[in-house]
C-alpha cells in the first residue's frame, strides 16, 4: 500500500465540510470527521468541484491514517496466526529435523518485516502529531497564526509484506478449541416431542403448539416432515444427530476413574502420557472416529484433551509433590493396623487419660526461610531480600498432648558452647541442648526424655504415653531404660508413617512454620539489614509456638490421625493406593504379621488378655473412647473389578483403560539388607524390641573400639614415620669425615672399646640375622665384599647397624682393613657405590657376617655401581658409617 500526500491544511477544512459540499450530520471515524466518500482520489466529489486542496490522486490524511491502521491491523492479525500454527507443528511432530527449513524460512520471513512494520507505527505517531496541531489551530481566531501552524506531510511509501499463500495459513491454524458443531440441538427434545403430541391430540396449529412450549415454527414443521417420511406422520421420529464421537459416555466414564485411581497411586499421567494412552483405548475399543491426526502424532489431539477436560471437570492438571518410594511402601493397611493395635493395648493395660497421651517429634529450623507472597506487579518476577543463602541451622523439638495443650519446646543448637542469648524470650521451661552438628543424636534424645519427664511430671505411679517416631537417634538402650525408670511408656510408629499418623506433622507444624515465616518478615521490615542470627531464633520460634498452639489445632490433629479419640478406619481404602505398587501377598510362615489380618480385632478378643487398669485415681478410660477402637475394621484392600450395572452407573464395556494400559505393579522385592527397623510396638514392654536394642549398643561399641584401635595404629605409625624421617634427615646433615680409626679413637675412645659386652647383648639377633641371608660359604679374601655389622652408640639408646665394605688386606690380629660402600638405594637396599673420600677403617673378624654376592654395571655409566644380590632388605643399612659406631 502507497500512502501519498503533500496537501497544504487549515483550520477551515476542518470546521467547514460543508464548503467541500459535505451534508451536514455526515458520520465520523474516530474522532475527526472522515473525508473518504468527497475528498479522496478517485472522482470523488470535492476534487470534481476542484475544491479539494490536495494534488490530484493523492490520499487525505485522515483516510489514509485510517486505510494505514487497517492495513496494520491486518498484518498483526495474520502474524499472529503464524506464530499459533507454527507452534502447533512444533507439539505435533516430535523430530526437530523435519520442520528446520521451514522454521529457518519464517524467522527470515520476520526479520525482513520488522523494519517496515517498525516505520509504520512510527507513521502511526506522527498521523496523532498532526491532529494536535489541527486542534490548536482551530481553537485560535487568528488566521495568520492558523496559516503558520499549518503543516505538510510527506508520507513515505511503506508496502507492507504479504503472506504468499494465505489460503495454506488457513489450513494450518487450528479450530477453536470451543467450536460447537452446527447440526447440534437447539431445542430441547422433550418439548419438541410434547408440542408434536399436543397437535397431534388437540389439532390445533403448529404456531399454536410452538407458542405453548417454546419451540420454532419451522422445527416443529420440520418434524411432521419427518414423520412422514420415517413414519406414519403421527408419530415422533427425533432427529439423529450425525456427531462423529470418538467415545461413548460410558468410556470417558472408564478413563476419568483410571486417570484418578493412577494419580493416587503416585504414577498420574502427564498431558501427553494421556493422550497416549487415549489413543491406545480408542484402538482398543475400535472407535470408528479415530482421527487420521491422532494416528499420525501417536496420541490424541490437544483439542480433543482440552474437550474432554472441560466436560470433565472432576479433573485438573496440577503439579505433584514428591513422593519417595518408602514412604509410599509403608503406608498401608497391615503397618497401620500394627500401629493401632499397639496404641489401643498400651492405653487399655495403663488406662490413659487424654491428658497423658502425648506426642514428640523434630522439626528443623533455620535463620532463612521461605518469604511470604507480597503484593507486586502482576506478570514480573519479584524476589525478597535474606541475610544470606543459607541460614544456620537448628533442630526443634515440640511436645503436645491428647487434651490439646501444648507445652514448652527443646532447641538443639550447633554450638559447644552455652550462651545466656539463647534462652532469652523463650517460653518459661524451655530447654536448649547443644550438640555438635544441631541434629537430634542419642545423648539429646535422653535428655529430652528428662524435659519431659519434668514438664509432664511423670513416674511409676502417674505414667504417660508418648508417642513418637522410630528414627535411629531415638532408639538406643538408654533412652528406654530412661523411659522405663520413669514413668514413660513407649509407642513407636511404623517407618515413614509420620506423615499421616503423627498429630504434629498432620495440624501442628504447618501453621508453626507460616507463623514463624511472618514473623521472620516482620523483624524485616522493621529491622532493615538486620541478619536473623541463632541468638534471635530462638525467640521467635517460641512466640509462633505460643500462637498455634490451642486446643483446635492440637486435637484436630489428634483426631485426624484415628488417635483420639480412635478410629481404626480413619484413613479410606483409597489413602493407601500408593502401597498397591509394591504389595506383595505374605507368606504363609511369617509369624511377625499381626493377627488383624486374619481375624479383626475386637474388646473380646482383647479383653481376657488385658490386665486390669490402675488405680481409680488415676482414672479410668469411659468406654465410649473405646467404641470406634473395637469397631470391625475394613478388609483389606481387594483387586479392581469391573462394577454392576444400575441404573445411574453408565453401562459396563468389555475393554477398560486398565485392560490397555495396567496400573503400575513392582517385581517381588529382594530380601532386606543391613539395619532392620523396629516396627510400631510399645517399645518400653517388648522385649525383644529391647533385646534388639541391647544387640545393636553392643555392636556399636564394638565398632567404636575396632576404630579407636585402628586410629591408634594409625597414629602409631604416623609417629614412627616422622621418627624415621626425623632421624634420615639428621644423618644428611651430618658432614662426611674422612678420618682414620686412630684419629676417630682420639676422638671417642668407646669407639675402640674391645668389650664383649656388645657382642653377648646382641649375639642372638647376629645369629638370627647370618642364618636367614644366603651369604657366600668361605672365609673372607682381598677383594670380596663383605657384610660388617657395628653398634651405633647414641646419648640414651643403642643400634645395630650394617654396612658393605670391600676387603682391603689382612692384618696378622685377625682384623680387617676395609672399605666402606655408601648405599645407593635406601629403598631397596641392593645398590652400592663407593664415596668420593674414602671410607677405610679397622674392624675386628667377628663383625664381619658374611661374603656378599655382588655384580657391577654392565654400562659406563654404572660401572661405579655395585649391586647385592640378594638385596638386604632384613638389615638396618644405614647411608652412611657414623663416627660414634663401635668398630669392635
């Protein structure tokens, strides 16, 4: 499109249409007055008057902003349809490859438009310019100052691109997702076949009978035609609607129960597992209306999902949590009804009141947690200022009871050191513990115990039940022995259970962390760039505990959890679906199952075991505590099948979503390794839960020693190490002599020293060492090389020491005249070479053990090395002969 103008405007083209013969009360476009039917080009009338200003062919500028909007309207508009068709393709064909070079084709295709589209809404901006100045220049009187801001627009040429093939865009962009086809129903049968009967009785007029019941005159006409054509014209004939449906109500039926029961069972399907799996069913069933798309894609469209959701709307597609496998093993029927079982025997043999049930669980805390939502700019990311990245970390320990009352926490606090800080502000009562690491250990449990026992006021005659958690830091010998000298009876839940079984986990927790959360917000506010430290935590954390915990909150925990009051079928079948995936049939022998499973458990069963209760002071159970208690539990869950037909149940198909795709079901697990659990029993009166204690204390000091002994070799070694390494460095730094035997025995006359006294101590090691090396059998000869050992003689010890010497001569009191090699090799002790100063010494035949078998370099540049074989690794050789060695 080509917009040209070089018109001259003023205020009396404006205000004056009728000069150009404009009919008064002509229509407006926007907010001037349109000149398109009298001023344009192309014969109009105000250019056949010759009235019009503009040049002849040229566009005004009110028509031409006008024509210029349209055109960018147009172009946005089919823009956008190529942006929506292209991302249709790209979720419909998975390979990449395939689309490339027309994916390449279209971003060229954008990259060339965006200059001209960019021109045109500056041209846009500028059409808005010259409308202000036509309204200033109507508001004044003057005419020579409405001449003066009179303006020329040159408008340039902007052709805006078109699509090549507007017809194959067409194709491409998909059909609204809530189309409604047109041959559907718009009258309602029922009053269509009434107004048909109503004529049929009466004989009034088809008008009559549409007004009556509100029909169109020519649906009803449409029906006698109908009628007479399928029938004898006096009876109804309904319309058959031709909707191609690739289900029947009953199917979509099939899989919205698939689709719920799946995503119990922690395996939900994504939109395009689902659309997978639909595909399948629809073949399965052999759906008529099996769309060519879906086989070609492999699963069902995305309008045909979007459909089936919006006439589902039990349905919703959700982010889900987490779930780790052990959690979703453990919580079944049997760990449960194991639980219960233990739980309603502990309070019937000691009757608890609700007052003294009580419950104890961990919660970690840190000095930076998760900000609360803020009001913000909607559609921008917005982000809260912390302290830091991560906070410091401590463990806390809250403590409720069955009444509803809460009591004051434990803080376990990464320090070694105790600090008056941490405890100020807290709850009267409260207790902080150190530990190393701020984690709950076996010592922290023990005197958490004692906590307890001083804030519930426990003993042998008043006891309490506490229910807890089995984590490895609470099970330990002393913690029971503890539990058992004071009053306190034990309930262990089953391994990761906690979730639904424990009333802090269920109502008590969560609020505490939210409130804490504001609270850590509130000090933010008020306190700008000031870092939450451990020492403030503390406090905090005891306001938001004061807060959450009231009666509502700590009992509604306690009934959620079937625990007070009891409730054996609290949770409903479909809560353990997830233990569906692993569950296995029990064998026949394993006498650790509960005897729940065979027969349920109720007061008779119970009863002629019991003992009876305490003392009437402290009260007795009534026994409506116990009705739901003894109330017949459910069976175990039963495999799916297929339900009777009635009358509101939709009708039962042969092929169910089940049949196409099987719910998820786990191999037989192999048998369990290592550390087993102790499963939920009332760990304070179950010996061989004790025993079991008592064998793993035992076991654990054993490991302790092993590795106490082990970090004392290591030591040992490391320090004879250092030692020897100490002692090497001392002989380098010793400078070398080249002195005689005369000047050595001037110089130490122990040196010369011709006592037995050394050759009695160490007689027994000379002879030990002489039979296990394979010297040479002959006396000793000029030139053979011998093997001498000497007593190294220091301030507080003495050493034997050995050394290589070559035989120089013979001397007539049967001592020898050698020369001492210098070791080449500490390591290997086989290499020897004799030093730059010769090493020529006196030594008596009794030091001398034995001739040596040696051999020399073969190269030029060995040929100075003397080599022992074998080596003489059994020997202290030594670098070099010291002065203070006993030549003997």
């Amino acid at each position: 499109m080509v917009l040209r103008s070089q018109s001259k405007l003023a205020a009396p083209s404006v205000t004056d249409p009728a000069r150009f013969g404009i009919p008064e009360g002509s229509h407006r476009t926007g907010r001037r007055v349109c000149w398109r039917d009298y001023c344009c080009s192309g014969g109009c009338r105000a250019e056949q008057q010759h009235e019009w200003p503009g040049a002849a062919g040229s566009v005004c500028l009110i028509c031409g902003e006008a024509q210029l909007d349209d055109a960018v309207k147009d172009f946005d508009k089919r823009l956008a349809a190529l942006d929506e068709a292209q991302g249709e393709l790209e979720l419909e064909i998975s390979d990449p490859n395939l689309l490339q070079d027309d994916i390449e084709a279209v971003d060229v295709f954008r990259r060339e438009v965006r200059e001209p589209r960019v021109l045109a809404a500056q041209m846009l901006v500028s059409f808005d310019k010259v409308e202000q100045l036509e309204r200033q220049s109507a508001a004044r009187s003057d005419s020579n100052s409405i001449e003066s801001l009179s303006t020329r627009v040159n408008l340039p040429k902007i052709e805006l691109p078109k699509f090549s093939d507007p017809s194959c865009l067409a194709a491409m962009v998909p059909m609204p997702r809530n189309y409604q086809p047109r041959n559907i129903l718009t009258t309602d049968r029922t009053n269509l076949e009434k107004a048909f009967n109503h004529r049929i009785e009466t004989g009034c007029s088809i008008r009559t009978a549409c007004n009556l019941f509100g029909v169109k005159v020519s649906t009803l006409g449409d029906a006698f035609t109908r009628s007479l054509k399928e029938s004898d014209g006096r009876t109804f004939v309904p319309k058959h609607q031709n909707i191609k449906k690739v289900f029947t109500d009953a199917q979509e039926h099939f899989i919205e129960e698939y689709s719920i029961k799946i995503s119990r069972m922690f395996y939900g399907l994504s939109t395009r597992a689902f659309r997978r799996m639909v595909l399948k069913y629809a073949e399965a069933v052999g759906s008529p209306a099996i769309s060519d798309v879906w086989r070609r894609v492999g699963m069902a469209t995305r309008d045909w999902y979007y459909g089936y959701m919006f006439r589902h709307p039990r349905l919703a597609l959700k982010a889900p949590e987490g779930m780790s496998l052990a959690r979703a093993m453990a919580f079944n029927r049997v760990n449960v009804e194991v639980f219960f079982k233990a739980y309603v025997e502990a309070v019937e043999r000691h009757s608890f009141m609700p007052a003294r049930i009580f419950n104890l669980d961990e919660s970690g805390l840190s000095t930076v947690m998760k900000p609360c939502k803020v009001v913000c700019e909607k559609g921008r990311p917005v982000a809260s200022q912390v302290a830091r990245e991560r906070g410091n970390h401590m463990t806390f320990v809250g403590i409720v009871n069955a009444a509803g009352h809460g009591f004051p926490p434990v803080f376990i606090i990464a320090r070694k050191k105790m600090h008056a800080d941490f405890q100020r502000g807290t709850t009267p009562g409260t207790t902080v513990l150190l530990q190393a690491n701020g984690w709950m250990d076996h010592e922290c449990f023990v005197q958490t115990l004692e906590h307890l026992h001083k804030v519930s006021y426990s003993s042998m005659e008043n006891k309490i039940l506490l229910i807890m958690d089995n984590a490895e830091c609470h099970m330990s010998i002393h913690a029971a022995e503890y539990a058992i000298q004071h009053g306190i009876v034990i309930v262990t839940l089953p391994p990761h259970t906690t979730a639904k079984l424990q009333p802090l986990d269920v109502s008590v927790f969560g609020p505490f962390k939210s409130v804490l959360r504001s609270i850590q917000d509130d000090f933010k506010l008020s306190n700008t760039h000031v870092p939450i430290t451990e020492h403030m935590l503390p406090e905090m954390a005891c306001k938001a505990w004061d807060k959450v915990c009231n009666v509502t909150n700590i009992t509604n925990g306690f009934r959620a959890t079937g625990i007070f009051p009891v409730n054996r079928n609290i949770f409903p079948d479909d809560a353990f679906a997830g233990a569906e995936v692993t569950e296995q049939a029990p064998p026949d022998d394993d006498d650790d199952l509960p005897q729940t499973l065979a027969a349920p458990l109720t007061p008779s069963s119970l009863e002629p075991d019991q003992p009876q209760p305490g003392p009437s002071g402290i009260g007795r159970m009534s026994p409506a505590f116990f009705a739901s208690a003894a109330s017949t539990p459910e069976a175990a869950p039963q495999p799916r099948q297929t339900p009777t037909p009635t009358a509101s149940s939709p009708p039962i198909l042969d092929v169910t979503p089940e049949a196409v795709q099987p719910y998820p079901k786990a191999p037989p697990r192999p048998a369990a390794r290592g550390r087993k659990k102790i499963r939920a029993c009332i760990l304070t009166e179950d010996e061989e839960a004790l025993d079991q204690l008592r064998e793993k204390e035992k076991k654990k000091a054993a490991r302790e020693e092993k590795k106490r002994r082990s970090e004392e070799k290591k030591r040992e070694k490391k320090r004879e190490q250092e030692a020897r390494q100490a002692a090497k460095r001392r002989r380098r730094s010793e400078p070398v002599e080249a002195s005689s035997s005369d000047e050595e025995a001037a110089d130490n006359p122990a040196l010369c020293d011709d006592s037995s006294e050394y050759s009695d101590e160490f007689a027994e090691e000379l002879e030990h060492d002489a039979a296990t090396y394979p010297f040479v059998q002959k006396e000793p000869e000029v030139g053979d090389f011998v093997l001498v050992q000497l007593v190294f003689k220091g301030k507080r010890s003495e050493e034997l020491v050995h050394f290589v010497a070559k035989v120089i001569s013979l001397e007539e009191d049967g001592r020898l005249q050698l020369d001492f090699l210098r070791i080449k090799s500490p390591l290997l002790k086989d290499t020897f070479h004799f030093p730059a100063i010769g090493d020529v010494d006196s030594v008596d035949r009794s030091r001398v053990l034995g001739v040596l078998t040696v051999s020399t370099g073969t190269t030029q540049r060995q040929a100075n090395l003397i080599k022992v074989l074998p080596p003489l690794r059994d020997f202290n050789m030594h670098y070099r002969r010291r002065r203070s060695t006993h030549l003997g």
